[in-house]
C-alpha cells in the first residue's frame, strides 16, 4: 500500500472518529437540555381568583387558580412560591404550606384584602383560617389587608394566623407582613402566631400592628412584654 493511500485511509478514519465524537457530543447535550427543560421550576409565580378562577387552570393572570392550597400543591417542595390574589379571598381552612417559601401579595393598583374566618375542625376544635408552617416555610404578606375574625368564645389553641406542630415544626417560624393592614372585626381571641416554634421570627415593614393585638402576637407573651426581653424572638415589633 502506498503511502498517498495510508494517509487517505488515516485521514478516513480520522473524520469517523470525529463525526462519531460530534454526534456523541450533540446526543449529550440533547439528552440534558431534555432533562433541563423537564425539571420542574424551583420558583413558582402564580395567580388566584376565588370566583372567576379554576384549581384546574394554569395559575397564570389570564388563566388562575381558585385556591391558595391549589397554588402551594404545583409548587415543589423547598420552591419559593408568590401568588397575587386577583380579588378578595377567604380563607376558612388551614393553607398547608410543607416546606415552601410563600408570599401572599396584590398589587399596588387593585389592593385586596385576605379575610380569615373561623371554621371548625372534625374534632370540633375553633380554629380560623390559617398557614400551617412545616418544615422550612417561611411566610409573607405584602399590599394586603388581613382581616381577623370575631372569635367564638372558645378557640382552639392553633386558632392563630400561622403556626406549626410536631415534628415538622421548623427550627425558625418566620412571619414577614410589607405594606399590609391587620383590620379587627371584633374581639380576637387567636393569635398572630400560634405554638410550638423554637425560633420566632417576625418582621413588619410600612405596618402597624394594631393596639388590641397586644399579648395577641404569641401564646403566653403578655400584652406590653418587650421583645428584647425574650430569647427567642426576632422581631422589630417593640413590644408584644
């Protein structure tokens, strides 16, 4: 065999090995831009509608979610999730949050408000509507005004805004409200925040937080403590 064919047959096989590589290379890369774009999204935007809205749309503005449960649930777990509520919504369940990061907001233009009623649980304990914090949940509220129910008379000890229990109680309960309003409809024997967090934290920004909320923030701070007082708060609210 003559050199000239040698190098002919060389630069041959050359060319396989390097369309082999190119195809190999372009089959990867497909395979993992696949794997990307069926991934699902860690940070979820969605939209809820309470009268105009279905838990069987998409959770987009033109297209919303009915519920707030319905939101967390197409959020993964340890996602960050915001909903805009597109009107006033009530709440008289308990929104299970299961390790996602919720804010709750409207928008500056169409303000709404989130109104927490009282319902009764299977075992005819009082509770309100509620976010129950498990895991690592922190929970915001942003441009909303939040109105408190007329407590019963008698309220379960979990009758409060948000709280956690057991085992999946996080290490750290966190409570953020911006730009909000905390409206009374009557006496509230709940709670801001309910029982069984090691850690509280609890931030407000461009909020007051109403007088006869006071010793209504944490089960058995008493009206007027001062935060600093207490180990294991976090907070920017003076007094309690």
């Amino acid at each position: 065999m003559s050199l000239e064919s040698q190098v002919a047959e060389l630069s041959s096989t050359c060319k396989q090995l390097i369309d082999y590589f190119n195809g190999k290379v372009s089959a990867i890369n497909a395979a993992v831009s696949a794997a990307v774009a069926a991934a699902p999204a860690i940070s979820r935007i969605f939209y809820v509608d309470s009268q105009a809205g279905s838990d069987e749309n998409l959770g987009t503005r033109a297209s919303p979610f009915k519920t707030l449960q319905r939101a967390v649930d197409s959020t993964p777990s340890g996602g960050n999730l915001d909903v805009t509520l597109l009107r006033d919504y009530a709440l008289d369940v308990s929104v299970m949050m299961k390790g996602r990061r919720l804010m709750v907001r409207s928008e500056l233009e169409s303000p709404c408000k989130l109104i927490l009623n009282e319902f009764t649980t299977a075992d005819g304990l009082v509770r309100m509507g509620s976010f129950w914090q498990s895991s690592h949940s922190p929970l915001e509220f942003a441009n909303l005004t939040l109105v408190l129910p007329a407590s019963s008379a008698v309220v379960d000890r979990y009758c409060a805004l948000t709280f956690s229990s057991g085992s999946t109680a996080p290490l750290m309960l966190s409570l953020r409200f911006f730009n909000c309003g905390l409206e009374l409809r009557g006496t509230f024997r709940g709670f801001l925040i309910g029982p069984e967090s090691s850690v509280v934290g609890l931030g407000v920004t461009n909020t007051t937080i109403p007088a006869a909320l006071a010793g209504r923030i944490l089960p058995s701070v008493a009206a007027g403590t001062e935060s600093k007082s207490l180990s294991n708060i976090i907070t920017n609210v003076p007094t309690l």
